[in-house]
C-alpha cells in the first residue's frame, strides 16, 4: 500500500505540539516531553485540554487560539466524525501531525 502525505490533506501547516504552542504563543513549563501548566498571554487564563482518546483538542476559552491532533475524531457534520490512522500516513522524520489555529480572527495557520 502506498501512504499518502499527511500534509496533502489539509490546508493547515502542521507541526509538533512544541511547534503550535510556540506559534500560538502560549507560554508553558517543559518536563521532559510533557507540556504543563499552559497559559495564553491573552488574559493568562490555563487553556482547556480535551478529547477522546486523551488530548487532541487544546484551546483558550478567552480567544479561541487552538491546536488539534489531526488523528483525533473529526467532526465533519452534526452528527458525525471521521479518524485518520498514523499506519495509513507518510509523515517527516519529526512526526508533526498537530495544526495551530488563530481563533480571534477566524485565520487558519497556513501551510
């Protein structure tokens, strides 16, 4: 089976979890590969982490800046989701499989 890039599928750039969090400007404490205690510099509120199977979805409640796991549940109509699979996907060497979204403006993080 030949794996498609997981980039061609979406218009968002994608990245790391440290990458998103740098582009989107939250700050945030390192333990080893764990990210903690993440605040926006909006109003200093800790951000909300959510999901599934464990975060994919993390987003300040005050503007709306996100990032989300490509391979977490996608809600593509009301009633219904879709789930890419990491086997199914050709990805580079550093793994990047999260998007970064600019909520306040409504602005995509374009490739």
């Amino acid at each position: 089976m030949i794996k498609g890039k997981l980039q061609d599928v979406t218009e968002y750039k994608l990245m790391t979890v440290k990458e998103c969090l740098d582009t989107l400007g939250w700050k945030y404490i390192t333990n080893d590969d764990m990210y903690e205690d993440i605040t926006c510099p909006c109003s200093n509120v800790a951000v909300e982490c959510s999901g599934f199977f464990g975060t994919e979805h993390v987003e300040c409640p005050t503007c709306g800046k996100s990032m989300t796991d490509l391979f977490s549940p996608i809600q593509v109509t009301s009633g219904s989701c879709t789930v890419l699979y990491a086997s199914e996907w050709e990805m580079d060497a550093e793994n990047r499989h999260w998007v970064a979204i600019d909520g306040s403006g409504g602005i995509k993080i374009e490739v």
